[in-house]
C-alpha cells in the first residue's frame, strides 16, 4: 500500500501563483480533480498532500506549467490538460503520447516531459515550432513522427528540408546530384532515419520519391499533399523564406519546424524567420509551439553542463 506524503512549492512571486492557478483557479481545481491531490496554496507557497505517486504526478505537472509561464508569459487551459495528459500518461510509455516506430530493438518514445509535450503537439496539430537546444531530441522525434505516419498509411511522403547557409552559392559547386550536394546538411535527419529503417529500406524509399531530400531553396512554387515535412535548422530561415516553406503545405499534410535560437548562422542584421512564424503564428488553431530545455537533453550527461556553462553570463566555478 502507498504511503501519504507531501510536497511544498515556493513559488517566484504572487502574480506567478495567479497565473498558475488560473482565473478563479480554475486550473487548480483541474489538478485536484484530474490528480486526486489535496492542494492549499496561501501566498506564494502550494502544499502538496495525498499518495506518494500522485503527490508526484503533481510536483512534475506543477514544474512543467512553471516551465510553460515563463516560456509563453501565460497558461491556456489547453496547456494544463496537455501537461496532465502529458504526466499521467508517462508511466507507460506506450500510451498516447508515444511514437510506435521499432527499430528492431526498441521503440522511439519520449524521454521527458518536456518531450512528451513535442509529441503530443506533433499529433495533435498540423504545425509544430520546437526550439530548443542541442540533444533534446527535436530532430529525432520529428523523423520518428514522420516514419510513423509513413507506416501507418497517414502520410505518402517524407520531405526533409534544412537551410544550407553555410554552403550558399557555393553549393552548385559540389559534386554529385542534389542528394549528393545537400548531404552534409542533412546528415542528422539520415541518422535519425536509420536508426528507426533498415538501410536499404531508406534507399528504396529515396530512389522511388517517397522519402525526399531537398535544400530550402528548392521548395519554392511546390505544394506536398499526404506529406509530414520538416525543417530543421529552423532558426537559420530569413522571414520570406519561412513565409515559402510554411506556405508548401497541402491537403492532409503535417509541418514540423525545429531549431535552436542559440545557434544562428545568419548574417547579424537579417531578421530571424522562425522567432517572426512564432511570433506571428502561436495563437492560431492547430499551430503549436513547443519549447524545450536543459532538462529535455538526452545525450551524455556532459551536453546539458555545457549547454548550462554558455548559457552562463559568467563562467561557472568547477564543481566535484
């Protein structure tokens, strides 16, 4: 049998407490119903108290919607069903949330909440922004997605697209065809793509269109139908370019953008293409923008201190 225990929460300050609780708390009383939690919140601080999993449940639901506030500046009281959905149904990882894609070995699901959150998002809606920084996992479950879709017959067509700023004009200048030329920028979403198909399974698909490489700039004048297309590298778009990109989706079709606002390569006064679509696109109905952070990196444990050590203003002291 489960033990009763509690948690207390300090909150930042008393308009964040407001803003969590919701008008006339209605997003506190979600959570005690949804939860089966008792939760007295006096202040700025919320206790916590009922079964040990649930009390649980609560903290993380609670460290996921202070994580939205203050990424969006506010709540929606979509945004707390999706968190509830979100942690209630982690625990089995072959729920809702998760990407029925088997390698062979295991299945791609999510790790974390916050990438649980992508997920959800990603199944949800028709455009998904992602940002967040490196080995969170953007680009590897936007691909699983797309292989999912493929599988289950949702989807026709795979197009990966992504920015080659670096290479700019000298990209004509490669050899080999276009696969060819536009391969090194590509190389992460074709790692993603054979860890979750076989080799030549991924080969056949690209010989007969069904799984489709092409730079950004090849994509003017086209509308995919049937198609989960993704750009990664968002973040290295110029606002007409994102306005081409978002503007090539066609019946039945699914957009993923990723990117990391950290790593721009564009020149310095060149206004940001992804940041401007969020900004201009995060309140319509089926778009949605999902952030995620050091606590979303799944890589080796060393990729989320050196995330944390150039976010630093200062340089962090060594720590044992």
């Amino acid at each position: 049998m489960t033990g009763e225990t509690s948690v207390t929460l300090t909150l930042d300050s008393r308009d964040e407490a407001v803003a969590l609780f919701g008008s006339r708390d209605q997003f506190l009383r979600l959570l005690r119903e949804a939860l089966g939690v008792r939760i007295v919140a006096r202040g700025d601080v919320v206790h916590i108290d009922g079964n040990e999993p649930q009390v649980d449940q609560a903290d993380r639901v609670f460290q996921q919607l202070r994580q939205l506030l203050k990424q969006q500046g506010s709540l929606t009281l979509e945004n707390v069903r999706t968190v509830l959905a979100v942690v209630t149904q982690s625990e089995d990882r072959q729920g809702p949330q998760s990407l029925a894609v088997v390698n062979g070995r295991s299945a791609v699901r999510p790790r974390t909440d916050g990438q649980a959150r992508y997920v959800h998002a990603m199944k949800d809606n028709d455009v998904v922004f992602c940002i967040g920084p490196a080995g969170t996992g953007k680009t590897y479950l936007a691909v699983g997605m797309a292989v999912n879709q493929l599988r289950q017959g949702i989807a026709k067509k795979i197009v990966l697209v992504r920015p080659a700023v670096e290479a700019g004009e000298r990209l004509g200048f490669l050899p080999g065809d276009i696969a060819a030329k536009i391969n090194p920028y590509l190389r992460p979403l074709f790692d993603a793509l054979n860890d979750m198909m076989d080799h030549e399974q991924v080969k056949r698909y690209m010989e007969n269109d069904i799984i489709e490489i092409a730079p950004l700039a090849f994509m003017r004048g086209r509308t995919l139908n049937q198609a989960v297309i993704i750009l990664d590298e968002g973040q290295n778009t110029t606002v007409p370019q994102m306005k081409m990109f978002l503007t090539r989706m066609g019946q039945g079709s699914k957009i993923i953008v990723t990117g990391d606002v950290t790593q721009v390569d564009l020149p310095r006064q060149t206004r940001n293409g992804l940041l401007d679509a969020v900004h201009r696109l995060r309140d319509f109905h089926r778009i949605a923008v999902v952030y995620l952070d050091q606590n979303d990196i799944v890589r080796h444990p060393l990729v989320q201190k050196i995330v944390e050590a150039y976010e630093d203003e200062k340089p962090r002291k060594k720590r044992e």
